[in-house]
C-alpha cells in the first residue's frame, strides 16, 4: 500500500551556505536511478521499472555533482515509455528516467552555482547526478519551498496558465469547465479562473478531491464524473452553457463539455489521460464543433516557456499571501517512485494537487 502525505514542501528554506574554499574532489559519489526495464502494452506494471546503483565521477570543469531533494512524476511520462516518435524523446530501454527535479549543489566547479545551490533539473528518477552547471536553473527557495517549482510555480502552473489564458483566451467573469480539477494542473487552473473573476466547474474522481475543491479552492460547482453522467452534471452546474473547458482526460467529459458549450466557444486540449493506457473512441458528437463553432486546440508547455515570468509575477506573491494554495502529496523515497507515478494513472488517484516524490531532506 502506498503511503501518501501531506506536507510543507521539501527544500524549504534559504539554499545552505556555500562553500567557498578550493574544490577538493569527492570520493566515489554512489547514485541509485530508475530505469525503463521494459515497453508496456496497455497499463503498466512496477515490471516495467528497474533500479542500479551507479559511481558518479567527479564534477569537470563548469560542471557540479547535485543530490535531488525531490521529483516530480507527471502522466505524460507514460507517453514516454511508449515506442516510436512523439513531441518528446521516448525513454529507452535500460536508460534512467528523465523528469523534473529539485536538488542541492554539494560539489561544484562552477563558480555560478555554488555547493548549497538549489538547483531546477531534468534529472529526476535518481538520487544524485554530474551535470554541466549550464543545464540547471536556479531555484529561490525563500520565495517558496522547492518542491513549488516543481508545481504551481513550475511547468505544471505554467501549463494552467497557458491553456487558460494563451489557448482558451479565457475571460474575466466566464463559465469555465476543468477536468481532473483537484490534480496538480487542474488545482492550478481553477484557482487562477477564480483569480480572474471566472466561474468554475471542476471534475474530480473521489470525494475527498471534491470537498478539496469546494473547501480550498472555492469552486462554484464541484462533481465526480465517476458518479453520474457527465452531461447531467454540466448541465445542472451551468444551465446556461460554458464557455470554455479545460481538458485534461478526453473521453466523456470531452463529449459531454461539446455538449454544453456555448457558440464560439474555446477548448484548451491540454491532455487525455482517460486514453494514456489504452485508446478511448472520440467523442460521438465533434459536430457540435461545426454548428457552434467551437475551437478546440492542443498546446505543449514547453512551446511557451517565454511566458514563465507573466507567470511568477501574479503566482509568486499570491503564494505568499496565502491567495493560492500549492497543494502537494508526497511519497516518500525512490524505491516508490514507480508506484507514485502509476497512480496518476488511475481513476480516483490518490493524490490531491502535484504528486511529489521526497528523496532527502
Ligand atoms: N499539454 C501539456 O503541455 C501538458 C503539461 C502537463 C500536463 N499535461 C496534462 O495535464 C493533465 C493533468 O496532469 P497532471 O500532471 O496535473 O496530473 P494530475 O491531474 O495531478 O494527476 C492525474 C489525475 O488524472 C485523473 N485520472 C486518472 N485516470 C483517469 C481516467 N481514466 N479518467 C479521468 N481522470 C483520470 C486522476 O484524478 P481523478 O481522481 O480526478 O480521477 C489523477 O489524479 C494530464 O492529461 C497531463 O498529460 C499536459
């Protein structure tokens, strides 16, 4: 059974002190990682994962040996593990695992990034690793704890900003429909509708997410699409239509959100995780698309990284006073890294806002 927690974030606190002195090497740093073992075929089992211990060298010149605090484990991930092309390399097989994390400088030979650094990587999946300084950004953890930036503060929050406002063109005072409304993007995507004045309706899979949704983040109509027909739901929750919908699962909350538009109105395609481990059939009724003219249209976050700081600016300070919540479940070592990410996977997961996996202290 997997054990999920509540928490503070990990990586809380100024970065420690740096070392100043000669960099004096680092004797024989061992790292555990998690690799792909196999492709899965449908729903993936712990089978597919594999764990090895590795020696890293030392760091080179203008690079730095960074332990991990904590990672994140995201649905698209499963994407990844598939064969063949996609907008993102595929994991290979017998290679570590790649995904965000936040760790610690604690060897450095670069003068920009000194040892108690906190550093933002693509090096998830393992407990430490030696990169070139330049592949890392650095991560203000006065402002927030670390493991934000994973999170609201991070490409997470970022995507919920994108759909919302680049790809939907979301307006103050509209109705708005988000999918998976109490995970970790559409936590973030309900409270910054809220925050522009918008009314939101949010979807989870358990009652706990939905008295999360209600209590916490104040939606205007919370439901569990595992518990009645969705187009009931949207139809009780905005008699008078939406106007755009925010989809992160496809499958019938896409069909019953064409149903419930309004003419012109926008759908942010953020994801289908309805469909990640076996296909879902589309919606039967993509011809309220033509009558309605409706827009429906896909984005990748990572197309619009150059709209990060439009995204600091308003999140940053309404973190600190406590106007937006990062609300994070944690699992705790990397042996459960495999287990907290096929949760994501599962109708109901168990977590409520960003699943973070905790490696140290
Ligand atoms: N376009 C992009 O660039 C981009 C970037 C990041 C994420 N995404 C997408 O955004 C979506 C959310 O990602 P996230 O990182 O925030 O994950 P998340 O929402 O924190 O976790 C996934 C959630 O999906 C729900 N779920 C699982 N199986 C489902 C199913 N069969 N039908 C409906 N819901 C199901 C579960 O919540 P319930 O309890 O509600 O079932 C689970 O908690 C995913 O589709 C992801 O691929 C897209």
């Amino acid at each position: 059974m997997l054990k999920y927690r509540a928490g503070s974030g990990c990586g809380s606190g100024a970065a420690r002190s740096g070392g100043k002195g000669q960099y004096a090497g680092v004797v024989a740093t061992e790292s555990r990682e998690v690799r792909l073992a196999k492709r899965p075929q449908g729903e993936p089992g712990l089978d597919c994962f594999s764990f090895a211990s590795v020696t890293l060298p030392d760091p080179g010149q203008g690079e730095v040996l960074v332990r991990n605090l904590c990672m994140s484990v995201d649905p698209y991930m499963r994407g990844r593990m598939n064969e063949g092309k996609s907008y993102v390399p595929q994991f290979e097989i017998g290679k570590p695992l790649e995904g965000t994390a936040v760790g610690r400088v604690i060897a450095s030979r670069d003068e920009k990034l000194p040892v108690g650094t906190l550093v933002l990587s693509m090096y998830g999946w393992r407990d430490a690793y030696v990169a070139p300084a330049a592949h890392l950004r650095v991560v203000d953890a006065t402002a927030a704890p670390a493991s934000a930036y994973l999170g609201i503060l991070g490409v997470t929050g970022l995507t919920a900003w994108v759909g919302l406002f680049t790809i939907a063109k979301l307006k103050d005072g509209e109705t708005v429909f988000i999918s998976a409304g109490a995970g970790a993007v559409g936590s973030a995507a309900c409270q910054f509708a809220k925050m522009h004045g918008c009314r939101v309706i949010a979807s989870a899979g358990s009652e706990d997410k939905l008295l999360f949704l209600r209590n916490e983040l104040k939606v205007d109509y919370a439901f569990n699409y595992r518990n009645g027909d969705a187009r009931e739901h949207l139809s009780k929750a905005a008699p008078d239509g939406i106007h755009v919908y925010f989809d992160n699962t496809q499958g019938t909350q896409l069909e019953a959100a064409l149903y419930a538009l309004l003419p012109y109105g926008r759908v942010a395609m953020c994801g289908g995780i309805a469909g990640y481990n076996v296909p879902v059939p589309g919606p039967r009724n993509l011809i309220q698309a033509v009558g309605k003219r409706l827009r429906l249209e896909g984005f990748i976050v990572s197309d619009h990284f150059k709209e990060m700081p439009a995204l600091l600016a308003e999140a940053v300070p309404a973190l600190a006073a406590g106007k937006l919540i990062n609300r994070e479940t944690f699992v705790d070592g990397l042996d459960r890294a495999p287990e907290a990410f096929l949760e994501l996977l599962r109708p109901g997961a168990g977590n409520i806002g960003k699943m973070v996996v905790r490696l140290a202290e």
